[in-house]
C-alpha cells in the first residue's frame, strides 16, 4: 500500500508542477510534508539542499530521495517512475500540439499568460526556504528575535557572489556548505 501512496503523491507532483524545479517546491512540500507527513519543515529543508546539490531535476531528486527513505530502494524507483511518468505523457502530447499549432495567435497568448503564474510560484517556493533558513519558520510564523545571523551573513555573500561576480553556483553550494560547517563548529553549535 505505501508504494502506491508513494506512486500517487509523486504522480501528482509530476502531473502539476508546471514552470519546471523550483515551481514544484510547493507542490512536494504539501505532498511530502503537509498530506502525507512523510517528513517535517526541516526534513524538508535538507531534502531541497540534497535535490539541489545533486545533478538532475529537482522533482526526480526529491522522489529518489523521499521514496529510499520512505520504503528502500523499492520506494526510491516507484516515486521516480510516479514523477516522471506524467511529464513523458504531456510532453509527447504537448510537443505534437506545439509543432502543429505554434503559429496560432491563441497558442502565444496562452503562453504568455502562463509566464507570471511560474514567475509566482518560484517566488513563493524561494520566499518559504529563505524564511526557513533565516528564520527557522513559515511566513506566518516568522519572529524577527529568531533571525539567524549567520544564515544571514552567508545568504548576502552567496547573492553578491552570485550576482555580481557571476560566481559558478556549484563553487558557491559548496563553499557555503564549508563555510557553515566551519562557523558552526567553531561556535560550538550543533
């Protein structure tokens, strides 16, 4: 039964996490956290970070990772197969359409309207981890007295590295990675 819970939360995922990775935060974040309780905010954290740092798409990544430690290397090919499945299928039938259709001005229009949803739902998947990583809370939760000031100091460095010196993001997850480990244990925090 737990494989196809696991199938079905996936699946759902896969069908409707339109606008690619960081669209579909929210989407595996009610799935794993809120219907299911698979794991808790914090879990969930981590899960993002280890979706994140390893190479593939991060709604493949979250399944692989959610299914092995829901039910083993079972677990971990049956939320793969659910995330994936829905996105072969739209895309073979999506793609047909497109290549028919692309000159039709209603076509155009659809996918311009679509563009500020994603816009939307990337925004607010990045808005709840930055609330989480700073705050260790929701936006509704959230308490200035509970800011973490190294979080913090690490987020503004990692964004000036970003932005202004164009720095490779997978320098910087690591270098971030170290960073924090070396702060948090000269600290003494755990």
């Amino acid at each position: 039964m737990i494989y196809l819970r696991l199938f079905w939360a996936f699946f759902q995922i896969g069908l409707f996490s339109f606008g690619g990775g960081y669209a579909a935060v929210p989407l595996i974040q009610s799935q794993i956290v809120e219907a299911n309780h698979w794991l808790d905010m914090s879990q969930f954290a981590d899960l993002i970070t280890i979706a994140e740092m390893t190479p593939g798409p991060i709604v493949v990544n979250c399944a692989t990772f959610v299914g092995q430690q829901i039910a083993g290397l079972p677990g971990a090919i049956v939320c793969t197969l659910g995330s994936v499945f829905p996105s072969l299928v739209i895309v073979l039938v999506l793609s047909w359409l497109y290549m028919k259709f692309r000159n039709l001005s209603t076509v155009q229009g659809v996918l311009t309207g679509l563009r500020p949803a994603i816009v939307a739902m990337i925004a607010s998947a990045g808005l709840s981890l930055l609330l989480l990583a700073l705050f260790n809370a929701s936006l509704s939760d959230v308490v200035l007295s509970d800011f973490r000031a190294v979080e913090g100091v690490i987020f503004v460095v990692c964004l000036v590295l970003l932005r202004k010196f164009k720095m490779n993001p997978i320098v910087i997850i690591f270098g971030s990675g170290i960073v924090g480990t070396v702060v948090y244990l000269a600290l003494g925090v755990s």
